[in-house]
C-alpha cells in the first residue's frame, strides 16, 4: 500500500490544477462504464427469454441498444481523458528534470555526460507518463464488478466460478513469475542504454580521429558488442512479458472451451438455459478483467520504482534561499580531499582584488573553483559569498553573480546576437539605467512590503506583481510542487534577513536586459562582426576556436553588474597576435573588479593580477605581485622559466 501510495502522491502533485479535474471525470466515467458492464448482460438474458416466451416489447430492445451505444461512446471519452492525463504528466516531469539541471548539481551529467540524461529525459519521463495510460479506477471498479458478475452467474451454475477461481490461482503464480523475470531484464538492458547512448554518440563525435588513428572495425565491434548485450537483456524481457501473456490467453481459452462443454451438458440435461448461458458468456471477459487489472497494476508499480529510482536524483529540491549580502567571496580554513588524497589544506583567501591562482596541473585549482560555486563542499571549514555560506545561496543566483570565462566553450546553434547575449533585450545605456533603477525600486517596495507583513503571513496582502518577482528572484516556476509553501518559506526568509537592494537588482536586471552600446563596443574591439546573423553550428562547429573563444568573452564582459569574476585558463585556441590584442581588451573590462585568473600562460597572470597565489600540494606557499615572486627564486620564478623558455621555442 506505500508504494502505491508514494505513486499516487508523485503523479498527483505534478498534475496541473486544470488536468485534475479530468481525473474526476475518469472516475465518473469509469463507475457508470462498469455498471453498464454488469448489467447488459442480464438484459441480453431477458430479451432471449422474451423471445423464447414470444412476449418481446420494443422499449427492452430500445434501452439494450442504448446502453450498448453509451459505453461504446464512454470508451472513447475514457480514452481521450487517459491521453490528455499522459500528455500532461509528461511534459510536466520533462520540464521539470530540464529545469533541475540549471539549479542544482546533477550526477548524470557529470559521470556520463549529456547524451545519457537526455536519453533519460525523454525515456524515463514518458515510460513513467505510459502508467497513465491504463484507467485505475476503471480496475478497481472491475475488480467489485466481477464480484457481482460470479455471485449473479453462481445462481445460475456452480460451474463458471468454480473454473474461474482455479484459473485465477495459476495466472496468478505466472504473473508473479514472469513479472520478476521481465523487471530484472529490462532493468539490466536500460542500464546498458544509458551506458551505450554516450559511446555511440563519442564514436560519432570522433569518426576523424576513429577513421585516422584507430582500428575501425575493432572499434566498431565495442560498440556492436554493447548492443548485443543490451538486446540480449531486451529480448529476455520481452520473452518472459510474451510467455506471460500468451499463458494467461491460453488459459482464458482453455477455460472457455471446458466451461462451454459442461454447459452443454447441463443445458441437454435442463440444469441450466440457454439464455443464462449466453449471460455467463457475456461475462467471462469481466470475470477474468481483475486479472488484466492485477497484472498490469503489479507491473507498473514495478516499473514505477525502476524508473523513479533514475530521476529521483534529478527532480527539483527545495531550492537554498539565501542572497549574498554583497558581493565579496571569503575562503576560510578550507579543506578537500578525492580518494583519501587532500588536495586542498586549510586554505585560506578573500577575494578582494584581482588574484591569480598559480600551480601545477592536479594542485587543486579547479577544485577551488568548485568550491566557490557551492557544487561541492570542502571537508572542513566555509566559503563565504556576501557573508552567507554558497552552499545555502540559491545556486542559480550564485552563477549570475560570479562571471565565469571558463575554458570549455559553450556554443548554440543561433545566430552571434543570441550566443552573445541569450536572448536578453537591448537598451541604450540611459534607457538601461532608467530601467534598472525603477526595478530598483519596485524590489525596495517589495522587500520593505515583506518586512511589515504581521505574522500569520497572508498571501492576499501581496500584489500579484509581487508575488511573481519573488518567483523571478528564486526561479521558481510551476515545476516546483509546493510552489505556495515555498512562496511562504521565501517570505520568512526575506523577513528574518539582510538584502542588499542594489546588488540584487542589478544581477536580476542583467539576466533580463544589456545594454546596446556595450554589446557594439565589445562586438568590434572583438572582431566578430563578421559572423553577422548566420547560425553558429551545434557546438559552435562552423566557426573557428578562435572565434568560440571570442565569442564566449564577449558573452562574459557584457553583464552590467558589479559581481566578482572567475577567469579559468582563458584564450586556449588564439594564436600569440590575438591572445595580446584581447589580453588588452579583457584588462580593461575588468580593471575595476575583483575576481580570480587561472591560466598556465604566466603572461596573462602578470597582466591582469593584482596579486599571485602559488599553490602547492593544496597549501599556498608564495604570495605576491609578479616581480616579488620571480625575485624569491622559488616554485613561480621555475614556472616563469619554463613558461618563457617553452614561449621562445
């Protein structure tokens, strides 16, 4: 009974307010469909025995020709409400997996990359909306339907139930069977398909590389091999479901055929009419219904948990509810460690200026990166953002704060415009600041509105506009299922806290807005008016690594917002002219902000940090401008040696 509990409470709660009533509908529908069920069948013995009495009337024929028409027509209407149903919940769990991916970390992804979430954005979402597709209620009605339908048929023979009941026996031990065979196979074959879907996409992906370095038909075969095994998983699922079924038919039939002759037998001997007969007949398929109705219901309930189980992970969690005070980052006492290995030790940093993060490859820098974003937490000790730990601040607002430039490209397939500025609106700079300060200025009223609210909290005292800026602050959308409950828990929060009006205002503004003269600027002193409007390619494939690297600079430098920046290992595909004309270019933006540079170029460090952190072995162990570090005679001045000694070759 918990699961079918936990299955309800899932489907339910992500069914849309307008979609709910079409579950009450179904359970009308149903009800009179099973009534109707169990009693045309005793108006077909009637009209029989009428007919051997010769005293037939009209209006007996007329309302078994209507009953006959109405469930005809309520099978239809059945079908039409559980394809709407499915439709919804659908699109509903799809929405809501694609929007967890922007808002929480996402194991999938990380571990097996896009291909294998998307296959199961789309798999296990619709394998979980095809549940709906059978009408439950119309099963447990059937269930006390085929009740009736023995206990009516008992008067007339003991014979039908008592068949009926053997039979239920043995299709039940082959349900239980079967089920466990089918459930453990196809549970193996979709684990082999979010397995094989990224492999086949990488040998899609790297066909030149295959074509000029490997072994095509070795390679080739790896992948045939993963499609074996998966299809042998598929193939013993399928067999076990097929023998099931085909079982349960059988023993349906041979039922049929031992009832029909018994019958005969009785009816020669006057133990049973002809008309009672044809009735039990009419009821044979509602008798053995309840064992559709069991078998598909043990199987979904099944397949539920199988499939819940691969996207429990990814569906929406509360989100953190906190906001950055201002907008300066603190690492304090800091450790982290990856297979019992520490590769960060008690670190300590404020980012309060422009620092350049110095190492060898493996010391740790990306996960210092990591750990500023909230996406993973350090074993000991805290990072702070605007005085509040990242890990409780809503992660999303955590991104738009912190610029990031990182090194892996992302590219759409849009035209320039939109890969630069994501669909935001352009506006002259008078009209953009205008904007913004009386956007300033509605979430000062907001927040001054939230303060004075006396407690109970009472939803009607916020102006609609109100209420859905809080949305907009949070993200919140529909696909959150206690989307009110969490209105009043964000309410609470703003009450009991510290909002900085200014800082939030201008990081929402930008997600929204950029303003036209910068995007211009930026544009040209970039060079990339020449890609115009024409699509860029999936993953930015009709255009060069140069162009993806200038590309995504631009998208960084346009925000217009004083957040702190990250710059991870910048200008990876541009050749020694570029690199120095766009090293000039990003100082600049960048001269009056705070933030952190990785790179192993030691000439981008030298130009665009205020400050140089060494780390070594997760401690830092030099810290200064570029010409103290090269006058220390220690692990920079070796790197710098190298770094110029490999320049010159």
């Amino acid at each position: 009974m918990k699961k079918i509990k936990n299955i309800i409470n899932f489907i339910y709660s992500r069914l849309g307010n307008k979609i709910k009533g079409s579950v009450f509908l179904i359970i009308i529908v149903s009800l009179i469909a099973n009534i109707l069920a169990i009693i045309l069948p005793l108006f077909q013995k009637n009209i029989i025995d009428a007919i051997v009495k010769s005293n037939l009337e009209n209006g007996l024929i007329f309302i078994f020709l209507i009953s006959g028409l109405t469930i005809s027509l309520i099978y239809i209407i059945e079908s039409l409400l559980l394809e709407k149903l499915f439709r919804n919940l659908k699109g509903r769990i799809q929405y809501e997996l694609l929007t967890s991916i922007t808002r929480q970390s996402n194991k999938i992804i990380d571990q097996r990359g896009p291909g294998a979430y998307m296959t199961g954005l789309f798999g296990n979402s619709e394998q979980i909306a095809m549940l709906l597709k059978k009408n439950y209620f119309s099963m447990i009605i059937g269930i006390i339907v085929s009740l009736f339908a023995l206990i009516i048929s008992a008067k007339w023979t003991l014979t039908f139930p008592l068949l009926i009941v053997g039979s239920y026996i043995l299709i039940f031990s082959i349900i239980k069977i079967t089920n466990k065979i089918h459930i453990s196979n196809f549970n193996k074959a979709r684990e082999l398909v979010f397995e094989t879907n990224p492999k086949v996409l990488e040998f899609i992906e790297n066909k030149r590389s295959i074509s000029g370095y490997g072994n095509i038909l070795k390679l080739e075969n790896r992948i045939y091999k993963l499609f074996e095994e998966r299809d042998n998983y598929f193939k013993k699922a399928s067999y076990a479901s097929i023998f099931g079924n085909s079982s349960i038919v059988a023993i349906k039939n041979i039922v049929l055929t031992i009832f029909f002759i018994l019958s005969m037998f009785q009816i020669q001997k006057g133990n049973l009419e002809l008309s009672a007969f044809i009735a039990i007949l009419s009821y044979f398929p509602i008798v053995f219904k309840p064992i559709d109705s069991i078998q598909e219901i043990y199987s979904n309930i099944n397949k539920f948990e199988m499939f819940y189980k691969r996207i429990e992970d990814n569906l929406l969690k509360k989100p953190k509810l906190d906001l950055p005070e201002n907008n300066k980052i603190k690492i304090s006492n800091c450790s982290f460690s990856y297979s019992n290995t520490e590769i960060i030790e008690n670190l300590n940093l404020e980012i309060n200026k422009k620092i350049g993060l110095v190492g060898l490859s493996g010391e740790g820098k990306s996960t210092i990166l990591k750990m500023i974003f909230g996406e993973i937490s350090p074993l000991r000790g805290y990072v702070e953002f605007g005085n509040k730990d990242v890990r409780n601040i809503h992660k999303p607002f955590v991104y738009s704060s912190i610029r990031y430039y990182s090194q892996e490209m992302e590219i759409f397939d849009e035209d320039l415009n939109f890969n630069v500025t994501l669909g935001k609106i352009g506006l002259s700079k008078n009209e953009y600041m205008e904007k913004l300060k009386n956007y300033e200025a509605q979430l000062f009223k907001l927040i001054k509105k939230i303060k004075t609210m006396k407690e109970p909290l009472n939803l009607k005292n916020l102006d609609y506009e109100y209420i859905n800026m809080i949305y907009e602050i949070f993200n919140i959308n529909d696909c959150y299922v206690e989307k009110e409950n969490l209105l009043y828990e964000i309410i609470e929060k703003i009450k009991d806290n510290k909002i900085n009006v200014s800082f939030v205002a201008e990081i929402l503004f930008s997600r929204d807005y950029y303003i036209l003269e910068k995007y211009e600027n930026i544009i040209k002193e970039l060079e990339l008016e020449k890609l115009g409007n024409r699509k860029l390619g999936q993953r930015g494939k009709k255009i060069s690594g140069g162009e993806k690297n200038r590309v995504c600079m631009a998208r960084f430098l346009l925000p217009e917002h004083n957040g702190p920046f990250i710059i991870d290992e910048p200008f990876t595909s541009l050749d020694a002219i570029s690199e120095e004309k766009n090293l000039k270019i990003l100082k600049e933006y960048i001269k009056n902000k705070n933030g952190i540079i990785i790179s192993h170029k030691i000439n981008i460090i030298k130009e665009l940090a205020d400050e140089i952190i060494v780390i070594d072995k997760g401690k830092i162990i030099e810290k200064g401008t570029h010409n103290e570090l090269i006058q220390n005679q220690k692990l920079y001045s070796k790197i710098h040696k190298n770094f110029v000694k490999m320049k010159n070759v």
